[in-house]
C-alpha cells in the first residue's frame, strides 16, 4: 500500500467525525493513504496513526479490553506511532483518571500518558460549551474548542508538554508522539489540529 493508514477506534463515540476530519485533513495537505475504521484487533499492526475519539470512556476502554485492542494498541503506542485522544480518548490515554464528582475509580486505561484526568471537570452534558483555546506550541495559535463533558488534566509528569490552558485548567497535552485533548477537533470545521497529526503519522511513516 502506498501512503498511510490512520485508524480511528472506532468501539463507540464520534468515529465518523474524526473520519471525515483526517480523510479532509489528509485531502487538503495531499498526503495519500486511508482512513480505516478499526472495529478488529487484528487491524491494529497496520496502522501508521490511530484516532481515539471522545464518548464515554469507561465503555471504550471496557470493550476495548475485552476484544483485545487495549493491549494491541498498548505494543503499538510503544512502537511509537503517533496517537490522538479526544476527550474520552484522552482519559483512555492516560495513567490514571478520577470523576471530579465520584472521586477515584478502577476503569481499563491504556497507562501510557504521563497524567493524571479529572472528569467531567466542567460539568455534565448540559454544561457543554465551546470557548477559544490556543495550541501555541504545535502552531495552531487559535482554536475553537468544543468541550463535552470534558475532563482536564490535573498532574502532568516531565516528560509530558503542557499545549494549551483554558481558565487555569490543563486541556491539551503532547508527550512524545502522543497528544491529548480536553475538546473535540472532529467537530469544528477547522481542521489544523487534525493536520498536525496526519503530519506527524506521514513524518514517522
Ligand atoms: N465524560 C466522558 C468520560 O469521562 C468524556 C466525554 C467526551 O468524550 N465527550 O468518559
């Protein structure tokens, strides 16, 4: 196959956002290859890049433990390819996560993050809101950011890169080839941080 193969998780949540997000990513910046669902353990050794989008991350992490994906996706992080995780993805990403209401709790993560989650750090589904954030590092200086339930990061350890802040509150992180985000990229039309990742999975490739 010529080009890359970006996967987005696809077990629950906004998969067919983060689709059509890297497939117009990788569009407008003529990088060629696929954007594959992965609904199969067995797809995981293949790709280049791999999409974890938000929903809830107790159920993603669930299934994705119990089909086989959680480890898969663990040796693959070590190989290094590059992953995003929006939102719930982020939590999954992480070391550990605590609910700011239910305080700690046993859920299946990936343990690769540096970071320690709160969720739902600014509310509950009605408390959703968009608010501009800025990706300096990363060069995207303005950013409109669709947060959901949104978790924050409430530690970071020293190898992880603080890339954005919204009212004191960590919302977007980048350790090695791994970012994190609080928000949703997949749900705004502006596509930079989504091409900032398809870059860096065509520059490892
Ligand atoms: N609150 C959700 C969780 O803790 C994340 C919400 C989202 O991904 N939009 O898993």
């Amino acid at each position: 196959m010529t080009g890359v193969n970006i996967g987005i998780l696809a077990v629950q949540g906004d998969v067919a956002e983060n689709l059509t997000a890297t497939r117009m990513a990788m569009d407008e910046l003529g990088v060629e290859g696929v954007v594959t669902e992965v609904k199969n353990p067995d797809q995981i050794s293949d790709l280049d890049g791999l999409i974890i989008p938000g929903g809830e991350s107790t159920v993603i992490g669930t299934l994705s433990l119990v089909n086989g994906s959680l480890k898969k996706i663990k040796e693959k992080i070590a190989s290094g390819i590059p992953v995003l995780g929006t939102c719930a993805g982020m939590i999954l990403l992480s070391k550990k996560a605590k609910d700011r209401v239910v305080g700690d709790m046993e859920q299946p993560l990936l343990d690769y993050l540096d970071i320690k989650i709160e969720r739902n750090t600014f509310g509950r589904q009605k408390d959703s809101f968009e608010a501009d954030v800025a990706l300096e590092k990363i060069g995207v200086p303005k950013f409109r950011g669709v947060f959901i339930r949104a978790p924050s990061v409430i530690d970071a350890g020293k190898d992880v890169e603080i890339l954005s802040k919204f009212n004191e509150k960590i919302v977007a992180v980048k350790q090695g080839n791994i970012i994190g985000t609080s928000f949703h990229p997949e749900l705004t039309a502006d596509l930079s941080i989504h091409k900032y990742f398809v870059n860096l999975v065509q520059k490892k490739n």
